[in-house]
C-alpha cells in the first residue's frame, strides 16, 4: 500500500515538474524571440524558425515526462 502511494507520487511529481520546467523554458525563449524581433526586426523569420524548432524540442521534455509519469502510474 506504501509502495503505491509512493509511485503516484513519484508519477505526479515526473508529469509535474516537466510541465513547470518546460513552460518555464518556452516563456523565456518567447521572451527572448520577442525582444530579438524588436531589436532587430529584418530578422523576424529567421528568430520566429528558430523559435518554433526551439519550442518544439522544449515541449519535447515535458511528453518525455507525462511518458514517465504515465509509465509509473501503470504500476500502482
């Protein structure tokens, strides 16, 4: 019964902590390509590209964790 709990918990706590940590990132990078466009804004397609290959791998780790989570809690 212990043991269950403690894999819940570690499962909420995988799904969770990708999710905060990829927001995070994707707020900053957002931050970042904006103030770069408005720096500079000849270069807004080659930031936005970069951008939104950026964001996608960032996203990446937050599937990479719901995959962890969501293999954890199959074992409760």
């Amino acid at each position: 019964m212990v043991q269950s709990a403690w894999i819940a918990f570690a499962a909420a706590l995988a799904i969770s902590v990708a999710a905060i940590g990829a927001t995070w990132a994707q707020g900053k990078a957002t931050t970042a390509a904006m103030d770069a466009i408005w720096r500079q804004p000849e270069a807004a397609g080659d930031v936005r590209g970069a951008l939104i290959i950026a964001l996608a791998l960032m996203e990446a780790i937050a599937i990479y964790g719901l995959l962890i989570g969501l293999l954890l809690a199959t074992r409760v």
